[in-house]
C-alpha cells in the first residue's frame, strides 16, 4: 500500500461523517479511525487552583538508573535504537516467549521486538550481532524516535 493511497484515505475520512474506514490490499490491511467525542485520546483535566499557606513540597526526583556496565572493560557496546515513536512489545504476543533475553546471544538481521505504531506492528531488527548486555525499556512502555531500545556486546 503507498503513501498516496494512505493520504487520500485520510483526506476521505476527514472529510466524511464516518468515523473509521478499514482496507486491505495485497495481504496489508489497514484501519483509519476518527477522534470523537467520547472515544480516543482526552485532553487532560484542567489544574485546579489551591492556596496553600506553606510552598509545596518537592517531589524527589526519581532514580536514574545507573548506565550498563560492559561485560569487559573497555568493551563498546552497540545500541539498537527505535526508528520510530511508538509502544514497546518484548514478545510477538501477550502470552508468547520475549524475542530476546539478557545474555541471549543475536544474529545481526535478528527481531529483537515489536514497535507498536497506529496499530500497526513493526518487527526491529538488530543490525549488529552479539550478546544482549541490558534490555533498557519494560513491556508495554511508550518509546520515542532514536531511543535506545537494547545494548549489544559483540562477540
């Protein structure tokens, strides 16, 4: 499906009172659907004013977690980032084994995780091989464009 025919099904649903188009197309299906009142995304609740006679306290920063160590000094790791935003998957289903584990040792061209994007489900690949060192992003957790996703150690 090309990105013309993408666009022009987002012009359509615009422009229509429908609320969700679905189309497939050469194995690829794809649904579009509307923000309307009620469903989707909800803007967050406004802040409510309070007068206090005391400043607020601060909230302590959370911990930062200490970089991953290498296995050998002197050794660089090799990052795989995430070429897109969207929300991390460990496995290619709910009840299915991780793609990979800390230690595991990985082929270059290898899945390491899904990206969820619009509902579409994107496989990463790692484009170097070596052993998983640290997996830096939990199950289900929103990841941003170039975020490291995994550290490498190549063997």
């Amino acid at each position: 499906m090309n990105l013309a025919l993408l666009k022009k099904l987002v012009r359509i649903l615009e422009k229509s009172s429908v609320d969700e188009i679905e189309v497939e197309e050469d194995g690829l299906r794809v649904r579009l659907a509307k923000n309307s009142p009620g469903r989707g995304v909800h803007p967050p609740p406004a802040p409510s004013t309070v007068h206090a006679a005391a400043p607020p306290e601060q909230a302590p920063a959370p911990p930062t977690p200490a970089p991953a160590a290498p296995a050998e000094p002197g050794v660089k790791l090799h990052e795989v980032r995430s070429p897109i935003v969207g929300t991390f998957y460990r496995a290619p289903a709910p009840e299915a084994d991780p793609y990979v584990e800390v230690g595991e040792v990985v082929q270059p061209k290898a899945v390491v995780c899904i990206i969820e994007a619009m509902k579409l489900m994107n496989e990463i690949e790692t484009d170097a091989g070596g052993r998983v060192v640290k997996i830096l992003v939990e199950n289900g957790q929103p990841v941003e464009y170039n975020q490291v996703l995994f550290l490498i150690e190549p063997v």
